[in-house]
C-alpha cells in the first residue's frame, strides 16, 4: 500500500545512481542460447544482484526478456551472466527457474541495458508505519527509507561437540551444552571435513535454518545452500578428522533505518516474493511497486459540435459530448473511469453520474470513456471532470471543464 492507492507511488521514489550494464541483444555474439547466457565484456554484476532490463528507445525485445522486468543475476564469469527469475535460484544456479533465452532481438535500435536494482531502499506508507514490527525496525513515520540489518558478531567462539554431518544436505548435528545455534550465527569449520557422512570445505558459514533439537543447516556466506555428498552412514567429526574443530560465533541483528527525501525516478518495476522487503522477507509489509496513470486525452472546454466538447448550442439542446483516454505505466491491469458532475448552484459539490436516462457513459474500463448528455437545457455553469483509477496506482483526475454557451 501506500499513502494513496494500492501500492508504492513510483513518481515519489528517490532516485539512486547504481551500477548499468549495456549490451546489444541484437548480435549473436551477445547471447548463448544454448547456456542460457548473456555476454557482456566487464559486465561489472555481482552474484544475485537484482537487476530491471530495459530495451532502449526504439529497442525491441528478445524472446522472454520483456521490457521493465525485473531478474536476479546467475555469475557465470566477469564476461558472462544468466537470468534468474528469484534471488534464491541464482544463488543455486542451476536450470531451476533459469530465463530461457531462445535467440537476439529480431530488430531494433540502440543497446539494451540491465541496472541493479538497490535492495535497501523501501516505502512506508502510513498503515506500515503502524506495524510493530517495523516500527521496532525504526520505520515510523510514512516515507521511502534506506533500510538494512547488520549483522554483529560478538567474537566468542563456542566449540561444538560431537558434530557430524547428517544426511540431510548441508545439516550438522550436534551435542553441546550451550543452547542450540540460532539463524544467522556464523560457523567457523577449521579444516576440510570428509568421510563416510559426507564433506564440508574449511570455512565460515551462516546458520540457515535450526529445529531446535541440535541441528541446524549451514548456508554459505551470501546464503547459498550447501549441498554435502552423503553415502551410507554418518560418522562424528572428531573420529574421522580429529584436526577438525567446527565453532560457533553469536549473532545479533541491528537495524539502521534512514529517512530519505523523495528527489523523483523509479525504483522497482515489480515486486518479488521474498526479495523486496525488509530483511528479505517482509514483502508483504514493505515492497517497492507502482503503476503509474496518465491521461492521454483529457475533456477540452471547446471544440467542434458533437466532439469532445463543454461548450455547445444549449438553446438548440446539442449533446455534450467528453472523452477522457488513459495510459498506465508499467502496462497491465485495469483502468476505470468515474465521470463527475458538480451542479451550478451555490454550495454545490462534485457527485458520481452513472449511465442512465439522458447520461451516457460509453465505458467505465479500458482505454477510453466517453460522456454524452443527450438533454442540455439547463446544463449552463454546470461542471464535468473524471477520475481515473488502477489498482495499483494512485487516482488522478482530469481537467474540468464548464458547461457553456456557445
């Protein structure tokens, strides 16, 4: 939601300077359609960096890469990279929700471009702000904000016992007096672990997940999933890799939330589940999406008989006749129209008009509306305007206009 409509209002999201990519999907030298590859020389991309493509003024888009959507980024190298349609499956990087990349762009002109997207920016609109839980996030005031959570390390290391790998992929259980380890604590193993159970390189890794039995999967630091090679059996660290010392180090979170002023530029195109909001979680509470209307074709105050048109031949009961079009950016959804007319006398205030005796309304969705009055006597000093809505943007209105002897 947002201060106004039904979600976040692109037009008020601050503007940000973020590392683009530009590449000419035109050239076959630019695409591995059998890899599902784009090349791009120093592309400058990060793994699982989220990024919106655009093709360009008077580009054309290739097949399965529609202009304005977002993807995560799949690293191949510093010259390549794939397309992801969430953050989890490009950090995997597999075939699993990997974009199809089928062929170049057919035609076209100029390059097309991939921008990161920043994951730390969201608005807060005033029903958010309510929320406890952001507010105890530091978001309570209505306003787009740069938020993240720092994870703190207290630097004890806790040694784990009897640990060993399970034969559940990238899960450990283990037998110690402390309390179990909790999401996001950091795992230090000191050297490779390996055997019958399965292997662990040495490292630093991240709790991903507990069920509070001893037992908690390790993710990789940027929150891959590890996945160990398990055969028959599980054997405890310390019998097949003596050397091997696996510890644990706290973690507590710490939110920083900063107000920011709106300067004007888009921020998201879509919102994506589990990517877009606070934490990486918290979509359905703060997100960053909008459409955003515009009236193409607004009601004139004068103009040729029978078009559209508020000043006509009362006397000779000409029809008024008003034409409102929209567009909506990003393309998508449904656009209404609510025509208003507010009556010439004193005190008088703007009120819905539905299509019935002598008001015609050619169509309260789509591209255009038209509003006819077929009986114009009286109609002088009278005022007409219409309200054009989407579900996910804010409302606009058009011009008004009088009613007025020609």
């Amino acid at each position: 939601m947002s201060l106004w409509g039904n979600k976040d209002e692109l037009a008020s999201a601050p503007a940000w300077l973020t590392q683009t990519t530009a590449v000419n999907l035109r050239l076959a030298a630019s695409i591995d359609a059998t890899a599902d590859t784009i090349k791009s020389p120093a592309h400058g991309l990060s793994p699982a960096d989220k990024i919106i493509y655009s093709k360009g003024a008077g580009g054309v888009d290739p097949a399965n890469i529609a202009d304005g959507t977002s993807f995560f980024v799949g690293y191949v190298d510093a010259d390549q990279f794939k397309l992801y349609d969430t953050k989890a499956n490009a950090i995997t990087n597999t075939a699993v929700g990997r974009v199809d990349i089928t062929g170049v762009a057919a035609s076209g002109a100029g390059l097309h471009t991939f921008q990161v997207v920043p994951t730390d920016i969201f608005f807060v609109d005033s029903v958010e702000a309510a929320v406890t839980g952001n507010r105890a996030k530091g978001l309570q005031t209505p306003g787009w904000y740069r938020f993240n959570s720092k994870s703190m390390f207290d630097g004890t290391l806790v040694a784990l016992a009897n640990v060993e790998i399970t034969s559940v992929a990238g899960a450990i259980s283990f037998d110690n007096p402390d309390p179990d380890l909790a999401v996001g604590d950091k795992v230090t193993i000191s050297g490779t672990v390996s055997g019958n159970e399965g292997s662990i390189a040495a490292g630093d890794y991240l709790v991903g997940a507990t069920n509070g039995t001893g037992t908690a999967t390790l993710t990789t630091l940027d929150g891959g999933a590890i996945v160990t090679v398990v055969a028959t059996g599980n054997a405890k660290i310390g019998s097949v890799n003596a050397a091997t010392t696996v510890k644990f180090d706290s973690v507590t979170f710490r939110s920083q939330a900063e107000l920011l002023v709106a300067m004007g530029g888009d921020i998201d195109g879509a919102v994506v589940a589990n990517t877009d909001g606070i934490n990486g979680s918290d979509d359905a509470v703060v997100a960053g999406s909008a459409a955003v209307i515009s009236i193409g074709t607004q009601p004139i105050q004068a103009g040729t008989d029978l078009t559209n048109s508020a000043t006509i031949d009362l006397a000779g009961n000409e029809n008024l006749v008003l034409v409102t079009a929209a567009t909506v950016l990003p393309t998508g959804g449904t656009i209404s129209y609510q025509w208003q007319q507010k009556l010439a006398a004193a005190g008088s205030a703007f009120t819905n008009l539905t299509a019935a005796g002598v008001v015609g309304i050619s169509a309260t969705t789509g591209a255009t509306s038209t509003l006819t009055i077929t009986t114009t006597d009286n109609l002088a000093g009278n005022q007409y305007r219409c309200v054009v809505s989407h579900a996910e943007a804010k409302s606009v209105t058009s011009t008004t206009v009088t009613a007025t002897q020609e």
